[in-house]
C-alpha cells in the first residue's frame, strides 16, 4: 500500500510539472524569438545594412552573415527568456487562483518554484550545449566568411595611382602599397614598403600583383626588393619572377582582444596555456575571465528562474509588455554588474573567477532575499488561503 500511495504521489508530481512545463514553454519560445531578434538587429543587421548600402557585401552574404550569427544570440536570449517565461506564468496562475487551487490541494507553492528551476535548469544545458558546440562554428564560418569578401571587395581596385596602407593590430602602419594602375584584382607598376622586419626597410617593385583572397597572399611578377638598413645604405637586391606575399591572419596570439564566442571552452584553455607563455598579464586575465564567463552565463538561466519565478507569484495579471519590460531592467542591471566586475577583474583588484561569478552572486542573493523575505507572495498566499477556510 506504501508503494501504491508513493507512487501515485510522484504521477501527481511529475503531472504538475508537465503542466507547468507546458505553461512554461510558449512564453520561452516567444521570448526567444523577441530577445534575439532585438540582439541581432542592434548588434549585426544595422552594420551588415551599411555594408550593403556601401556596395562592399552582396546581399546574399550579407543573409548568410546574419544566418550565422543567430545561434550566438539566440544563446544570449535564453536566460531572458527564461526570466520572462517564469515572470509571465507564475503571474498568471496566481491572478487566475490556480496557485491557491493547488495549495488547497496539498502542494507547496514552493513546489511550484522547484519546477521552474527544473525547467531553468534544461534551458541552463541547452545553453552550454548550445555555446559548446554550434555557436563556436557559426561565429567562425561567419567571421571567416565577412573577412574573405570584404578583402575580396578591398582589392577589387579600378583606376590610376592607388595606395593602399596595410595597417596592423595594433593601428600601426606595417605596408605601404602603390600602384600605377588598377583592374579588377590585378595592379600594375607596383611598389611596396616594407616596416616589418626589425632594424630593415624593404622596397619591392614589380611590374603586376595580383590578389588571391583565397589563399589571403598578393602574388607579385617580375620584380626586385631592395634591403635599406637604418643608416639608409642598400644592403642587398634580390630579383624575381614570381613572389608571393602573406598576409597575416586576423586572429592571433598577438591581437589585443581574442574573442571566445568563435572558440570551444577547450580551446579557450589552450590558447590561454600559449597566452601565458607571452608575458602578458591584462590579455592574461581578459582572457581569463572570458574562460569563466562561458562557465558562469549559462548559470545565469537558473539565477534568472529564481528572480523571475518569485517575482511572478508577487504579481497579479502582469500584461506581456510589463513583464518585457522588467525583463529588460533585470537583464540591464545583470550586464551592469558584468561590466563592473570585468573591468574589476582586468584591473586586478578581484581574481578573474570572481570576476566572472559575482553577477550571478549578486543576483542569485537577489533572488533568494525574494525567496525569504517576511512580507513574501508564498506567506501572503498561505495566509489568504487559511482565512478562505474559515
């Protein structure tokens, strides 16, 4: 009889969980469709709209940019949608009387609070697995895919007298280009200088160079460099009938800012070992606290759960764009503290895993002050029930 009593109370679980779930979802589901359209408009599809009024992106890679770029965002939207699925339901169950049926009916609104966080929880994997595996090769192909045509159009160069400047990453001017005339990807009467060897100054001159966007190289024929040491003396002179040059790639252990949205959390830990072989204490610790934000964000959906379900209970009938808009404040208030912390962190005045875990201890304190503080929805709902029976 203990097993039959047991085993009806945990159908009578697991259906309310299912309920809840199914309450859960639409919100979710439209919360992610609102918050990653709002990401990708303020963040890519104004930019890629210059670039294709500017006639440097054909339209057909500027959708496929934006096609890849959306798994990053809807990423992004998850703890969002989260927090407003949660605000949103709990609200209308209480304003409808439901989460006072269900307490009439034995179960613990707290119990109700366990399953939005069950559900934040598979939102919080889907995450990580989201992030892991197919944002990493979408930021990629895209970035990839936005360099090679925009190098493409760069050197598609038409006229007389061209100069074209290779600049480095660190804004410095590494090459000179000048060509006599230009058409297509191919110039003619060219001349190079050269900065990039130390205590060297190079000067190449050819007849034609061509652009392989390719293989990212300029293919130069029919030529001759000539080596000018610092005292301006020629050193030496090398002829050629065919010189490629390389130019470097845009992500390097050298580069300033290492993004690791187009990384695993894997690789990221990889080239932090190779970082630290450099010396570099700030792209050290940036580095750092991106390695411990990956871990920590997708955290933040659970956090989210928490404040958006305790929130909900406190409120009646809460209209869609209310909840949208406390959302947003909450979701502000989070990238505030992120921001403060980064900066913290990259300063050195707190470690880079403190760095990157105190938003969500702030905000999970938050939540947990909501959870029990004494004037809370759960005591007010209780209270409300005791005096129906009476």
């Amino acid at each position: 009889m203990f097993r039959v009593s047991r085993f009806v109370g945990w159908s009578r679980l697991a259906l309310v969980d299912r309920y809840l779930f199914r309450q859960l979802l639409p919100p979710f589901l439209w919360g992610m469709v609102a918050f990653s359209s709002i990401g990708v408009s303020a963040a890519v599809l104004f930019d890629l709209l210059g670039q294709v009024s500017e006639a440097r992106l054909p339209i057909a890679i500027a959708l496929s940019i934006l096609t890849l770029q959306l798994p990053y965002f809807v990423s992004l939207a998850i703890p969002m949608s989260v927090l407003l699925a949660c605000l949103l339901t709990l609200s209308r169950l209480q304003s409808d009387g439901e989460l006072l049926a269900l307490q009439s009916a034995g179960l613990h609104l707290n119990r109700l609070i366990g399953s939005c966080l069950g559900f934040s929880l598979l939102a919080c994997l889907f995450m990580f697995g989201l992030t892991e595996s197919l944002v990493p090769v979408s930021q990629a192909h895209s970035h990839h895919l936005l360099r090679q045509t925009l190098q493409a159009g760069q050197f598609s160069l038409q006229g007389r007298h061209i100069v074209y400047p290779d600049i480095g990453p660190n804004q410095e001017l590494r090459r000179l280009f000048y060509a006599q005339t230009g058409q297509g990807q191919t110039l003619s009467g060219i001349t190079v200088i050269d900065w990039t060897l130390p205590n060297n100054q190079q000067v190449l001159i050819a007849q034609s160079a061509t652009w392989n966007a390719e293989r990212n190289i300029w293919i130069f024929k029919d030529g001759s460099i000539y080596a000018i040491g610092t005292d301006g003396a020629e050193k030496h002179i090398i002829e050629f009938s065919k010189q490629e040059l390389q130019l470097p790639p845009q992500l390097s252990l050298t580069d300033s800012d290492i993004n690791p949205n187009g990384v695993t959390l894997a690789q990221s830990q990889q080239l932090l070992t190779k970082l630290r072989q450099t010396g570099r204490p700030t792209q050290i610790r940036a580095l750092a606290i991106q390695i411990h934000r990956k871990i920590a964000l997708p955290f933040t959906v659970i956090i989210f759960g928490l404040v958006g379900s305790t929130l909900g209970i406190s409120q009646r009938r809460l209209a869609v764009s209310n909840g949208f808009g406390i959302s947003l404040i909450l979701v502000l208030g989070q990238y505030i503290l992120i921001f403060i912390a980064d900066a913290w962190g990259q300063l050195g005045i707190i470690s880079p895993w403190f760095g990157a875990w105190t938003p969500n201890l702030v905000t999970g304190l938050i939540g947990v002050s909501l959870l029990l503080r004494p004037g809370n929805a759960l005591r007010s709902l209780q209270k409300g029930l005791s005096y129906s029976n009476l």
